[in-house]
C-alpha cells in the first residue's frame, strides 16, 4: 500500500499527540522512544518492518478487521483468547503496528491485561507511570501514555501486574476512559489487549464497552470446548461484535503464514 514504507528511519514521529489524554492531563510534549529491530524480531513482532515477510499477514488481517470496522463506524477492538499463551498479545502489538502505517489511520494500543502485562516487555520499552496509576487517579495520562518510534502508533501500557483487575475494569472510571478514547479522534482505532476468557472474569467486566472483538486461537493449545466456551462468552456480550477468530499456527506448519484467519467468529 502506497503509504507503508516509512516507518524505519530512527527516530522519526510519533503517534497522534496527546494521543487518549482526558481533561486531568498535561500537554507534555510527545517522547519519542527508539525501538530495537533485533528485540522485536525476537518477541516476534515483525510489523514494525515492512520489509519483513510475516508483516503481510498482519496488513491482510488490518484490512478485513478495518473494513467492518468502518462499516459499523466501530473505534475500539479487543483482542481476546480463550487461554493464556495463546499470542493474543503479540497479534496486538503486531495489528497496532500494520494500522500505524497508513497514513489516514493512528492506533492506540492500550494494555488491560492487568493480571500477566507485557505489552511494554514485547516492545522492550517502559512508561514512567502505569495505567493502572491513572486510572486510579494517581498520575496524568502524560505519564503514562508512551509513543514508540513509529508514526501513529502509541501505547498505553503496565509495569507490573494489579491487584483485584475485574474490580477495576469494571468501574465507572474505567467505562468513561474508554467512552473519552472512543469519541476523541474518529481516525484512531484502539486496540485493547485482554486477559483470556476462562482463567478469569476480567475480560467480562470490561468486554461489553467495547464496539468489537477478536479472538485469537492457539493451534494445539486451547481445547474444542475452551474455543466453544470463549466464543458463547463474547457472544452473549450484545453491545460486542466478535469479527473473527485468528488461528495462531505453529512455525513447523506453516513459517511463511503463522496466522489464518476466519470472519464472523467462525
């Protein structure tokens, strides 16, 4: 796509300024901060580098998930999976990154797994306070919000885990965060990464404020019936559209294709 190849000069812009900021916080100027390629393919994230084969499987998916999305003018997506290990978090930051590169679209990427975070670690990077913090009134959402070196791109993400995560999603300051995200920029999509369904209610709480979903499944990890139960989940979740369901392949199975994908929560 025409616009696709210029994110890898160092050091270049950044994400949308103030990009998620609510009243409470400051208009600090944006930090740029520089990415390491060798970190990121290790972790697996390949968007960052468009020159990179595997990235195109991460812009087919950008254009199936953005075409429904601007078709139900939907802004904010989750991604979810049925278990842990299942690289619902690793799609993120890869989806965030394929969306960044075009020029009439920005991604935030937001961090809501507060029980096992790492958002940040896949990025090999840190933010000076954590969301948590903000949420809790404790900090400005300057402090938090972080714009890797990638145009458009920004992250809101935690530096440790949180205690009583459900109780905190579920609040009234946690649904008019994600209402304020929603309505700020009609170009921005935001991204949340979600703890898995099963292990616990967290996901839950948050799961109906948000436009849409998908799910992200681990070949030969998650059993059939944890799938089932994870899709009736989202499912009974009216106000939440499940797009589709992205099968996480083994590299022994496919290396060039490690991702497949299937529409309506197939």
């Amino acid at each position: 796509m025409d616009s696709e190849h210029e994110s890898m000069e160092h050091g270049q812009g950044a994400g949308e300024a103030a990009a998620g900021q609510s009243s409470s916080a400051t208009s600090e100027p944006e930090r740029v901060i520089p990415l390491d390629l060798e970190h990121l393919e290790r972790h697996r994230i390949v968007a960052f580098n468009k020159h990179n084969l595997i990235s195109s499987v991460f812009d087919l998916l950008r254009t199936q998930v953005l075409h429904k999305m601007k078709a139900n003018n939907w802004r904010t997506l989750a991604v979810v999976s049925p278990t842990e290990a299942s690289g619902k978090t690793v799609l993120a930051i890869n989806l965030s990154m394929s969306i960044a590169h075009l020029l009439e679209r920005s991604a935030l990427l937001v961090d809501f797994d507060f029980r096992r975070p790492s958002v940040l670690r896949y990025l090999g990077t840190q933010s000076e306070k954590s969301l948590h913090q903000y949420l809790h009134g404790q900090c400005t959402l300057d402090e938090v919000l972080i714009h890797p070196q990638l145009p458009r791109f920004s992250v809101l993400g935690n530096r440790e885990p949180v205690a009583n995560p459900a109780e905190l999603l579920g609040s009234s300051r946690t649904e008019n965060f994600l209402q304020e995200l929603r309505e700020q920029n009609e170009e921005r999509i935001v991204l949340i990464d979600l703890p898995p369904l099963i292990s616990a209610d967290d996901a839950l709480a948050v799961l109906p404020r948000i436009d849409c979903a998908i799910m992200v499944v681990a070949n030969g990890l998650s059993s059939e019936q944890e799938v089932r139960d994870s899709l009736r989940i989202v499912r009974q979740m009216s106000s939440t559209q499940l797009l589709g369901t992205v099968l996480n392949k083994s590299r022994d199975e496919q290396i060039r294709n490690p991702y497949g994908y299937t529409g309506e929560g197939a």
